[in-house]
C-alpha cells in the first residue's frame, strides 16, 4: 500500500507535534539544577483530573480543569480547580465552585519524583453558600489531601540523575515565576 505525500506529511506533523510536547526536564550545567517548565507541571497535574470524590455517601464533588500557578514569593504550587458537588440525600441541582488547593514541592528519592507536598486548602467559593464557609473548608481540606498529597508532577530517569559520569541527586526545591528549579548535587 502506498501513502499518499499529503498523510505522509500530516503523519510527519502529528509525530514531529507528539515529539514536542513530551519535553523532558532541562539540566543547567551553569547553574548545576533541573528545570521543569510550568507547562511541564501542568501537563502532569492534567492526568489527574478530572476526579470525582464522595464524601460520608452524602456528597460528591467532581473536580475538573486544573490551572497551576507557581508561587514564588512562598515556594508554593497553587491548583485552581473547577468543582461540581452534589448531594445525594437532596434532590437538588449541583451546585458549581472553584477551589485553589496549595502544595509545597519536595524530592522523594525511592520514587525518584518531585512529589506535591502539604497540600492545604487556600480558598474555596461556592456562590451562594457563604453561611456553608466551614463545612466547604472542610470538604475543600480532604479533597487537599485526598487528590493532591504526594502527587508525582516529575519523575526522573535514571540517566537523568548521572551528569557528566557521576551519579547526581536533587536537593532544594526552588518554585520560580514560570519553572521549578531542582538543585543537583553529587551523592
């Protein structure tokens, strides 16, 4: 069977396209760390969403849309995301929300990953159900920890982790404006 030169070049495009969106995390040799790009990150919190949680068989809340923002000024990673709940005793519509859930990042070295660390509720917003401020706060605290608590957002290979023939290991974590830097020392 022979391809036509026009789904030759369209194959090319998609695999040339699929290439590009699988960066790797970049290694400074001047500044001895990794980079991982803010696109990187959100590409991985993207795999775990979207979720749904129930809560006590009562509630259940559906998380979608994920949008990293990196907190320099606090060394934190911040993820909004779209929430849904219902409840299952009251027949009710859902009602809509956002939540901004905040990690600390931290290097696991069995898993070899930069794992999303404490993760707090930092806001929830719920129109309409302010007087519900506590209860959401609480919900909003175990979706935290539920769904983020040591979520993977980079995992490295072990060829990663040799620089110039000696074997490496990450140490502090810093949270720039639009990377994470890892520091690379040697083991």
């Amino acid at each position: 069977m022979r391809l036509k030169p026009s789904l030759l070049i369209a194959a090319a495009c998609v695999a040339g396209a699929a290439g590009a969106s699988s960066a790797l995390a970049g290694y400074n040799i001047w500044t001895g760390e990794f980079s991982l790009s803010r696109q990187e990150l959100q590409t991985a919190l993207d795999q775990r969403f979207p979720a749904t949680l129930r809560y006590a068989e009562v509630v259940s809340v559906q998380l979608s849309h994920p949008r990293l923002v990196l907190d320099e000024a606090n060394n934190r990673v911040t993820t909004h995301v779209d929430a849904r709940l219902t409840n299952a005793l009251l027949p009710s519509p859902p009602v809509d929300g956002k939540l901004a859930l905040n990690s600390g990042v931290r290097y696991d070295p069995a898993k070899r990953a930069v794992l999303l660390d404490n993760p707090t509720v930092q806001q929830v917003e719920v129109a309409g159900m302010g007087q519900y401020r506590e209860q959401l706060n609480a919900i909003g605290a175990v979706v935290a920890q539920q769904l983020l608590k040591d979520y993977p957002v980079y995992t490295f290979k072990p060829e990663e982790l040799r620089v110039g023939g000696k074997d490496v290991e990450p140490g502090a974590i810093t949270v720039g404006k639009d990377e994470v830097r890892v520091e690379v020392k040697q083991r």
